[in-house]
C-alpha cells in the first residue's frame, strides 16, 4: 500500500485520540513515538483488540511520528511526554542506555508467547553491543526493523559496475544528477570509507573501525572529501529523493535499503528500471528497536506492544507497508520471504540459522552474509557529536561566515533605511 495512504488511514483513525486527557486514567492510555510510514495498515487497532484478549482491558493509543532521532530524544529524556514505547535507532539507544533512560522490557505474558524469542540471534548480538555497564541492551531494547545504506541507481544510466563503488558520487559525469540522504553519520561513514579504500583492501583497516573513528583526523579526512563530493550533489533529502528516483530526475541517491526497496517497485510499475547495491568496500548496517523510557506511563501495556509486534503475522504487515526488514528470523518468516522465481541465491543463515544457507529472497531486504560481513554499525558518536554536526553543517553550508552574516545584515539595513526613506517621502507628499 502506498505510504501516503497509511499514513492518512492511521491519521484517521487515531485523530480522535491524538491528545491525552489527563482526567483519563493513565493505564488506560498508550503513547507511542514511531518514525513516519513505519507500521502497517490497521496494526494499532489489531494491538488493541490483542491486548484486550491478553488483559481484559481496553487501551486506547496515542499515536505520534517523528523524522529526527534527535528530536525524539530531546522529548523524551527530560521526561516532560510520557512516552510510554520509542523506536530509536541503534546510536540512540545506545546513548540512552548510557543516560539511564531506559526501563526494562517485560518478556513474561499470562496468556501469549514471548514472541521477542524470536527476534534473529545475530540482530541480538548487534544490539548487545550497545550494552553498558549493569545494563545488557538486549534486555532494554528490542530491534524492530533494519536494514543497509548504499546506492540507489537507474540502470538505464548508470553502469552496474559505477555503482558497486561509492566513486560514483564523487564522478563529475554524475554532477547534479546525485541525491544524498540529509543524514550526517551516513555521509560521514561514506566519505571516511571511500577515502581508505585502498587501505580497505589491503586489509589495514576494517569497515567497523573507520566509521567508529572521530579523531581530529578522521574527521578532517571526512570533511575534506565531503567538500569535495558536494558540488555533485543536487539535494539532501530526508524522504523525496526516491521519488525523484522513479521519475528519472536523479541517477544516483545513496538511501537506505528500505527506501531503496520501495523505489524499485513504484518505479517499475512506470517502466523505469532502478536497483540497489551496498558498495564493494562496506557500508553501515542500521537497527531501529522498540524501547520503553523511564519516564512511561504505562511500561506495562508498552511490553505488551512490543511483543506484539513481534509476532510473525504482524511483522510481515508491517514489512509490507514499510519496504523495510523486521528483525524477527521465525520459519513464518523465512516461508514468507522466499521467493522461488528470483535466479539468485543468498547465504542467510547468519539471520535465519542452520539451514538457510542458500535460500531465494530479495537480496535488498536480506543481504548476503558476503555483503553483512563487509558492513558495520555506526556507534554513537558521543561528545563528538557537535564536530560531527559542525562539519555536516560547514558542508550543507547551514552555517554563515562571519562575512557573510555582516553582508546580509548590511543589505537588510540598507533595506529598511530606504524603505522607511520612502515612506517618509509618500507621508510628505500627502501633506503638501
């Protein structure tokens, strides 16, 4: 279904319990903060009838989106919403266990299985990573969805073998014909990855290490080569550039495999041809996970949620409207996803286990174990943070110069001097 078209029907569903009645007992409530287009169709009225089958208790939702990791976290950490389950992505998941912001999740239900059993051993060791001290991340966050970052390319236009190599973006024969995810960590793991390619292949470095490395070196190698990619690209987009992909204003868009996924498909259905492909040298792999705040109001119904979601049936709904790859690894699942009229074959049992070693399923959903092994997450970037920002920023050119802010302060001055100068003259020639 198209992502509009959820996003309108949960709209309309939900309008009427959008707000919080604070005369409204808070056990009766739900608060959710979910990415945009990141759930199916009806799923939320399909929890509500499941948790009144598990508790004997109606809930009602609030239902609140967000495009911005950060602003999410802003909301959240002072307590001021009481957000009772997030979807942060893995970098703030991992700062918020840092900032004991997090509350256990619930895995023991009366009357359901523990569907979070059944999320893939290898997206739990991932998220353990994030752990901290008296914390194991597995047990305060459950991963919900995942996926690559790579290029998204018309085939028409662009030769399978420019696209294998993130060069592409730094091509001039692609000038102007390049969209970039408006996203600072992928761009930096991008420019830092292509600039030690040769390093990559020579085995000195690793993926995981390059894109985890905020030295002041690092970070002046990235922002060199990020300077330099810039006059090719055409727009930073946070959502359209698939659209612009399907309608062959753009060649090239380095997005996000989920994105990626949904372009292919709309545009085929217009007779153009786009794939994807995780660049040779590596990439990031991303997880989003359900996680309950300290400050919850209802930490009980928010566990009931995440198991919910969870179970297979609900996971591939959610698949479907989303393009995106739900970490949950059960046979369903697997049954589901494998698609005998592909002539490809994917090793895949690094997610599905013993057995799914040579199996056919979408390989922009499900990765080769080949291309997870050449790709690493980005971690938090913690108190370098704001350099980050800061180069993203110089690059995006968010930030003005010194002379560039006294330039436009002078022009606005000139401006206002004359048009208050004529209307002065207007107020005179009245008078006379």
């Amino acid at each position: 279904m198209n992502k509009l078209l959820i996003t309108l029907c949960l709209a309309a569903s939900f309008m009427l319990s959008g707000c919080y009645n604070s005369g409204e007992p808070r056990e009766k409530v739900l608060k959710i903060y979910n990415w945009a287009d990141y759930i199916g169709d009806v799923v939320l009225e399909d929890f509500q009838a499941y948790y009144k089958e598990q508790t004997g208790e109606d809930i009602r939702i609030v239902y609140q989106t967000f495009d911005i990791n950060e602003i999410m976290l802003t909301k959240t950490e002072k307590g001021h919403a009481d957000f009772d389950v997030v979807c942060p992505s893995e970098y703030i998941i991992e700062r918020m266990l840092k900032k004991d912001l997090l509350l256990p999740i619930d895995t023991v239900f009366p009357h359901s299985p523990d569907y979070m059993n059944d999320v893939s051993p290898y997206i739990r060791e991932q998220i353990d990573k994030l752990s901290q001290p008296g914390r194991v991340a597995s047990h305060y966050a459950v991963c919900y969805m995942w996926g690559t970052a790579g290029i998204l390319y018309n085939k028409a236009l662009v030769p399978d073998a420019d696209a294998e190599s993130w060069s592409c973006l730094w091509d001039r024969k692609y000038a102007g014909k390049i969209l970039m995810k408006d996203s600072y960590r992928d761009a930096y793991g991008t420019a830092i990855i292509y600039a030690h390619a040769r390093d990559l292949a020579g085995g000195k470095v690793t993926v995981e290490d390059l894109m985890n490395d905020y030295s002041p070196r690092a970070m002046e190698i990235a922002e060199k080569y990020l300077k330099a990619m810039k006059p090719n690209i055409a727009g930073w987009e946070a959502d359209f550039g698939k659209e612009m992909m399907t309608k062959n204003k753009a060649w090239l868009n380095m997005t996000w495999s989920g994105d990626a996924k949904w372009a292919i498909e709309e545009a085929d259905a217009v007779g153009v041809d786009l794939d994807y492909v995780v660049p040779r040298k590596g990439s990031n792999i991303w997880y989003d996970g359900w996680v309950i705040p300290k400050y919850a109001g209802n930490p009980e119904a928010a566990s009931y949620f995440i198991n919910f979601m969870c179970r297979p049936d609900i996971a591939l709904r959610n698949m479907e409207a989303s393009g995106y790859v739900s970490a949950v690894a059960s046979p369903e699942i697997m049954e589901a996803k494998t698609d005998t009229t592909l002539t490809y074959y994917s090793d895949l049992s690094y997610f599905f286990g013993p057995g799914a070693d040579s199996l056919q399923i979408d390989k922009i959903q499900y990765p080769d174990r080949k291309v997870v092994e050449r790709c690493a997450m980005i971690r938090d970037f913690g108190d370098k943070t704001k350099d980050v920002l800061e180069i993203w920023s110089r690059i995006k050119g968010d930030n003005l110069g010194v002379g560039i802010t006294i330039l436009i302060f002078v022009v606005v001055g000139v401006m206002s001097g004359w048009m208050i100068y004529k209307r002065i003259q207007r107020y005179k020639h009245k008078k006379m």
